[in-house]
C-alpha cells in the first residue's frame, strides 16, 4: 500500500497556493496530514481541502516539525527564511519562488524535463519560474533529437502571473475605461496601466538592460536543460489577460528537423498538446488554457528566416503549469521514485 | 507661392480615412478642393473637414477627375477597381491598401526611409502595412551605419487595426465578461475572443503556415529596403488594445555597432523618438503613443543570445503612422520634391 504523506502549503491564501491546495485534491495526493501556512498578515483566513476547512497558521521556524512535503509560495523572502528550517526538519520543500532556482546546490525542475535533477536535492527543490516552465516542456524532445542552439522568446503573460491584486487591478482599471474613456487610472501593482493596455516590464530592470523576468528565462533554460550552450533573449511583456501565459518561440536547432517531425515529438511528450491546424483556425488563446494542465502548442512553422530554424506558439495555464502543478508533480515523482 | 491641390479621400467614413482627414487639417495640407468618397453603403454620411461638411459621395469611376491626389483607405478590392481608374485620370493614388504592395511596378514608401522610390511611380504609389511601417523606421539608421542580416518580430497588435468593428467587439465583448466572467462572447470580426485574451492570427493563414499579416512584414521589409538578403521571420498577434501596435523586434546587424550608437542614431532619425530609461521605468506602451506621430522605441539592449544583436520594443499609433499620416506624409514629400 502507498504511503501518505503530511504536507504543508506556504502561501497557502495566495493564487498559487490555492491552485497547490486544488491541485493536491485533483491529483488525488497521497496526503495523512495537511497543513495551511502563510505570514502573519494573512494568517488565521480559512481554506477548504478535501471538504474540510482548515485555519491557516502563522509559518513559523517550528511549523516543519512532523511535514515531509513543503509546498512553498508565499514570496522569495518568506522562501528565504522558512525553507532551510524545513528542510533542516526533514520537511522537503517545494519551492515556487526565485528565492534557490540559481543556487547551484538547489535542483530546478520540471519533472518531465529533468527529472534526474530531483535526487541530487538537499532539502530544497527549486520550481522554475512560469515563463520558462511552459517553454522548456515542448522544447525538450526537439533538445533531445536535434540540439539547440539559440532561442528568441517574447512573452504574453497575464496579470495573475503578479498576484491576485494585479487581476483586481485590470478588472478595476477596465470598469473605469469602460466608464469613462478619459478616465486616469492608477497603476499600483503593475507598473503602468494594463487595462486595453501593454506593459514590457515584468520584475526589476538589471544592469545589461533585461528585466529579472528576462534573466530568468536565460539562465533557468540553461540550468534546466544543463547546457549553457544554449542562448537565449527573452522580451517579458504584460498583456491584459488573467490568466494563462502566451509565448513566441524562434527556436534554432543544431540539426535540420523537419515540422512534421517537431509536430509528432511535441504532441507525444507528455502533458504537452498540439493545438495546430491553421487551415480550421486551430491555435490555442489564453482563454482556452486556463485551468488546463496542458501545455498547448500551435502555429508550428518551419522559420523562413534562417536554416534549422522553428517558429511556435506556446500558451499554458500559468498557475498550474508554471507554478502549482509543476510542484505537485515534483512531488509525486519524488514518491514513484521512492525519493521521499 | 505654393500650388493647392484637390484632393480625395476613398473610405472616408472609415477608421483610417478619417485619420487622415485629421492630418491634412493637423498638417495644414495645401487642399484646394476636399472631396470625400465612400463605397455605396457608407456613402451619403457626413464628414467635417476644416469646419465644413461635406457629404460623402460613392465612388464611380468619373469621380477622380479634375482629382490631383487620392488617398485610399477603403480596402484592397475598392482599390483594385479605383486605384487605376483614378491614375488613368491624373490623380495620383496613394493607397493605404494591400492591394498594390507588391506590385514590381509600384513603390512602397514610407517617406522617411526610401523616397527615392518615390520618383519611379505611375500613378500608384502604396503605404505599407502598419505594423512594416513602424518597424522599418527606426531600423533605417541602423542598415544605413551596420546593415541589417536578420530581424525576429513577434507584434502586439490594437484591435484599431481590424477596423472600427472589431474595436467596438473588444468593449462589447469586455463589458460581457465584467458582468458575467462565464458569458459566452461572439467573435464575428476577430478570429477568436479578444477581450483578455491574445489571439495570434492577423489576417488568413498562407500555405507556409504564415500568416499574410506576417509575410507581408517579410516581403514589404525587403521591398522597402530594397534589399533581398534582409531575413525575416514574424509572429503577428491581436491583443486586446484599441490603438497602438507594439512589438518586439531582434536584430542581428552585419557589422558591431554599440547599444550607445543605436541610441543616438535612432533618436537622430525623423520621426523616431527613444523613450528609454529602464532605471525610471521609461519605455513606450500604446496608450501613451495614440494619437502621435512618432516612432517610440524603448527596450534597446545589446542581445545576449548572439553576436551583434540588438533587442528593442517599438510602439507606435497604427492609424497614423502605419497608414493615415504615412500616406499624406508621402503626398507632402511629392509636394516638396516637386513631383506633383
């Protein structure tokens, strides 16, 4: 019989981690005790598993004792402080923010990826960040049969990517634009308006003139797939959608591939589907991904543009695929594989 | 003294033909008899040009005589019929339409950049399409000083762009789903639900899996600079923005050329202003550029991922300068250059 495992959720009022909470009920998770945990200034709200309300608890540095299972999303600061007392407690922790994806002695996955990362953890596994988590899964088998060599990305990434008080936000600014065209809106959480609007910063400004977001999607790709051949530049822009990442990938292979061939590979990796016949109008929209699990494909095209080169559209529900599920399925790997 | 000049309007109660009534008031165009021309099921509506009103009037092959100067903007099927029918008569058609494009036989100008070409009319000359013309200006200083080998565009494209219908779609749309997030939206003039959402085609599908919208960038980019070897690949995408494409745009340059050079070059040249502070949060986005005439680019950085690569994010009012003020920017170019 399958072992259950006591598992805590950090961040658990946020938008992540209700998805992780939803996601362990979907996923059927193999859970004894469960656990919600968030910072003192959301602390004491109610969430509901499994049809049983549960009062969410201060996160404090002895909340680990008795957890095996960490699910943490609650902010890189909060990331930093609670996830070495877990794991010091022998609490495995699943992290969502950037707080260790590029600490060299903290694993970062996506289980169908790379998933032989996982059991050279110490306590810690990284979650990578939801741009790139959705881009390196299509990306894989093309890696594997024909090499990459250079990616150019530029994204469409919707406001749930930066919390529930930036969707509250574009809902808020549209009723007000809607109501009056002249109206002045403020822009709290994101940094410009985002109603009827589109913003090409994502996180902070770095010195080489990239955003982090930007950043991320270079330096995950390559620790993702251990290989800093691959280049990458990336363009992370906010689009006035709620939920559901869009993306488009130039990609160069090391060796000719044919679009059939990319198809096939895609549509047989797991979790991944091919959403690809122009000739019906057939591609997938943000809309249609979100609460999916999937990470959709469409508008395959050999590049016109230079040799070995592929030009795809990849959209994936962000919370789930770039953040909850993958930390979820980092943890029932760990279990197939007798990890944990 | 300067010489007046008669002029027409075709698709006058559109979008972009009453933009470009705007810019002839805007730019004190030298019009000595204004007349405003429609196909059948618009004409007979109302326009106002310098105080006056004027009856739109359906346009028949005898229309343009006596016409010195005829801007199009009624689609391409209107132009095919009117296009040669005005030149025949002596009117010089500027044509904001697809139709004539890629004619070997008629120039595509965007002034600032070849108006050499210009000269070689023949009584048609074409306005590019929108989302070419805003990324060719700032890349025209660029080829000039380091040539220009390849160019990764992916656009973030207004609903403007599909016409006034598909603007009116995107609100009715919105206020639906504010209402009722489950309402079920009609998607008659766009492909897809565009009210938060991103749907990527613009335009029918060609057979290489591109769609016309993005060949068009291709194939109008070489055209315009006259030059075959500029490689191109675009990925074009609707956004739920009422005016003002933006896009991210990757160059790789022949020869190095310094991110500090771009710069300048780009604000030196005509039209094209830099708005580009990452440390103050200084970048172009549409709403801050509808209603201008400029070129804003943001976003320029030396491109990680290759040798002699520049990444940058160029926004600009689709209505004026990919069309409306485009084509009366290249009759006053006639006009100056004594063409007319």
């Amino acid at each position: 019989m399958a072992n259950n495992y006591n598992v805590c959720v950090l961040g658990a009022t946020g938008m992540v981690g209700k998805e992780m909470i939803k996601i362990l009920e979907e996923q059927n998770f193999p859970v004894a005790r469960f656990l919600p945990l968030a910072s003192e200034r959301t602390a004491g709200s109610k969430v509901t598993f499994r049809g049983k309300e549960y009062t969410v608890e201060e996160a404090k540095p002895g909340s680990f004792k008795d957890m095996q299972i960490g699910l943490f999303s609650a902010g890189a600061k909060v990331s930093k402080v609670f996830a070495p007392e877990a794991a010091k407690a022998g609490c495995v922790v699943i992290d969502n923010t950037s707080q260790f994806r590029m600490d060299p002695s903290v694993p970062l996955v996506v289980p169908e990826v790379n998933p032989q990362a996982i059991k050279r953890h110490k306590g810690i596994i990284a979650n990578p960040n939801c741009s790139t988590a959705q881009m390196v899964l299509p990306l894989k088998p093309i890696y594997d049969k024909a090499g990459i060599e250079r990616i150019v990305v530029s994204t469409y990434q919707s406001t749930s990517g930066w919390g529930k008080e930036a969707i509250a936000e574009m809902y808020d600014q549209t009723k007000k634009l809607l109501a009056d065209p002249r109206a002045r809106v403020e822009a709290k959480y994101i940094f410009k308006q985002i109603a009827f609007n589109c913003v090409p910063q994502i996180d902070q400004f770095t010195d080489n003139g990239y955003t982090k977001e930007e950043m991320k999607m270079y330096d995950e790709t390559r620790k993702i797939f251990e290989d800093d051949n691959i280049q990458v530049t990336a363009t992370c822009v906010r689009v006035p959608v709620a939920i559901g990442h869009s993306e488009t990938v130039n990609v160069k292979t090391r060796k000719k591939i044919s679009i059939a061939e990319v198809r096939k590979l895609i549509g047989s990796f797991p979790t991944c589907v091919v959403m690809d016949d122009p000739a019906k109008g057939i591609y997938p929209t943000p809309i249609e991904c979100e609460g999916r699990n999937e990470t959709f494909v469409g508008r395959i095209r050999e590049d016109i543009s230079q040799e070995n080169g592929i030009d795809m559209w990849i959209v994936s529900d962000n919370l789930r695929r770039g953040a909850a599920l993958n930390a979820v399925l980092i943890a029932q790997k760990m279990i197939t594989d007798k990890l944990i």
